[in-house]
C-alpha cells in the first residue's frame, strides 16, 4: 500500500471524521431571506459555504451564478430537483420557501441523500413535521430548523436562567413579535401558502414564551384580528394568545402584520428578566431586576446559526434546534387556531 493516496472514497462504508471541513450548502427558493439574509451571511461562516441553488426563475440562477461563482451543474430548477442526490458538491439543503412547501421539499432532500435545514415556522402541521422528521432519520441525514435565536448568547442567557431557576420560580411571561407588513400581493396574504401573522412572526413569541420559561404548555386561548381587510383577506393581520403552563403560570404573547413589537420578559419569585429587542437581526439586548446587562454581540445571527449546524453535521453531534422543537410550536399554532375558530380556550394534546 505504501505510496497509494487514500480518502474516504477508498473505504465508502468507513466513516471518517470531519472528512470534509467545509460543506457546501444549496439554497431552496431566492426570496428576500437568502438574497439579502442568508447568502450574505454565507460569506462570512468557516465551517460552509454557498454551492448551490434551487431556483424557478433563470434570471435568478444567472444573477447567482455571477455573484458567487456557482457551477452550472449545482444549479437547479424545482423540475430537476431530485437530481441533487448524484452532486457531491451539495451536503445541505436549506429550504426557504413558504411553509406549506417546507415539508415536500424537506422530505425530498432526506431522500437525496442531503443534510436537512428548514425556515421555521417548521411545517403547516404536525403531521407533516413528524414526516420530516422520519425522513430525515430513515435517510441517515441531520434536521434543524432555522431558529436562530436558540445560536445567540443573550438568548441563550436566559435559556439558561429559565433552567437553574435563577431569579427563582418562573411566574409569569410576556412575549410579542411584530412588524408593519407593507406588501399587499404576499405570500403572507394566501392561507394555501402558509400566510397570516401566526405562522410567520408568531412563532417568534410563542418559542420564547416556551424557552424564557423553560415550561411547555397545556393549554391556550386566542384571538384574531385584521384591520386592512382589504388586504389580508384570507388570513389574520393579528393574533393575541394566552398560553397556560403547569403549576399557574402564564405568558400573554402576540404577533401582528399591522404593528411594530419585539419584546420578551419573564417575571420570577425573585426578580424577572427581559430582552428588548429580543429577535432583532442587528442585535438582541435586555437587562434583569438585578441591573445584569444582557448585550453580547455576535457578528451575524445566520452566520453562527449556520456555522454550529454545519458543526453538527462535520462532527456527528446533536443539533441546536431538531426537528422536534419545530414540531412543538406547530402543535401549539395548531391548537391556537382551534381557540381562534372555536372561540374557546383549547388543551394542547
């Protein structure tokens, strides 16, 4: 054996660790969230790179072809999607679609044989973020949802605060996401595609809400409202939703389409402690009753998000934010758009 080169396709059934140190990454779907957000930020990780794009628009795959210097055999077309599976350039697939397409396309980068990472909200329903979740195992390949904020040292302060029961025991939260949607022909506008405040910005109060208290929920109350229905005609501009969790406590959350909000506090037996604001892409700060300034910067939320994904996969580790937590949230939507159409408080199954 002695001058022969060998790799890791010599032994194809051995594993060998961090084979590969940078994993090229294939973005699905080039709206605003990957041209501005996630291809930036792609410049700025160690650990992976932009390889690749999924794309329905050719004028798109030119101007990405161009700009980052892609190969014309890593770009695709939702058509030849499946064909990925044979392009070893390709070792993620980002979905970043609207949420009702999340699951197929998830589903079918599983089967490609490609590391799975999904925007959130997750999915639609339960059902279909459970099928991506046997999808991913079924094919060996790693899911994460794109919660960013889980990555992020403030955050994850009180994560931690909310588990050793810092301030004491947790008695109350508050949580609310929202901003002024100036668009009027959306995706966010169509219930088919995924649309209304609930899925989109709502799931930001809602995880908080579970992870500033470190409790999940039993049960929840909630409305909805809409003040342009001119524009949102099929899906609500707003929901306010009160969220019950064991032993008395509770979190009084809402996200809107129509209004400015990004504000977190959890209030304890022993003081409180709140972020505002606390999902911003320039940077989240808060403070606590004892006067501890939370205001660690990071140079780029997707970045880290991204660099400790791709982590996982080059080092066989769990990953921040699987499947799963996608999955609690969708059940708790789920049931809040039971309250919103039954007009009653609903237990969360």
């Amino acid at each position: 054996m002695a001058g022969v080169a060998l790799s890791a396709s010599s032994f194809p059934n051995i594993l060998i660790p961090n084979a590969k140190k940078k994993l090229g990454v294939a973005l699905v779907g080039l709206g605003y969230y990957s041209t501005d957000l996630l291809a930036p930020a792609l410049q700025r990780t160690e650990h992976c790179y932009v390889a690749g794009v999924v794309t329905g628009t050719t004028a798109k795959a030119e101007q990405w072809k161009k700009q980052y210097g892609l190969d014309d055999k890593n770009i695709y077309s939702y058509d030849d999607f499946d064909r990925i599976a044979n392009n070893p350039d390709i070792d993620v697939i980002y979905v970043v679609l609207p949420p009702s397409m999340h699951a197929a396309y998830c589903i079918r980068a599983a089967q490609a044989g490609k590391h799975v990472w999904c925007e959130k909200p997750m999915a639609m329903t339960v059902n279909e973020c459970q099928q991506m979740i046997d999808a991913c195992d079924k094919n060996k390949v790693k899911l994460s949802i794109g919660y960013r904020m889980h990555h992020e040292p403030n955050t994850q302060k009180i994560i931690q605060f909310a588990k050793e029961l810092t301030y004491g025991k947790v008695l109350k939260a508050q949580a609310a996401a929202g901003y002024f949607e100036s668009r009027t022909t959306h995706w966010k506008q169509i219930k088919k595609m995924g649309g209304g405040a609930m899925y989109d910005m709502g799931v930001y109060p809602l995880n908080a809400a579970r992870y500033g208290t470190g409790l999940e929920p039993v049960a929840v109350t909630a409305q909805a409202s809409t003040i342009r229905p001119e524009i949102y005609k099929e899906v609500e501009e707003t929901v306010a939703f009160e969220l019950e969790f064991p032993e008395g406590v509770t979190a009084l959350c809402e996200t809107s389409f129509g209004k400015n909000m990004n504000d977190l506090k959890v209030t304890c037996s022993k003081g409180w402690y709140q972020l505002s604001p606390f999902q911003s892409y320039s940077g989240v700060h808060g403070v606590t009753s004892n006067g501890t300034k939370l205001n660690a910067t990071i140079p780029n939320e997707q970045a880290r998000q991204m660099d400790d994904d791709a982590l996982s996969i080059i080092n066989n580790t769990d990953v921040l934010v699987p499947g799963e937590e996608g999955l609690k949230d969708i059940r708790v939507v789920e049931a809040i758009y039971h309250s919103v159409n039954e007009k009653k408080r609903i237990v969360i199954a």
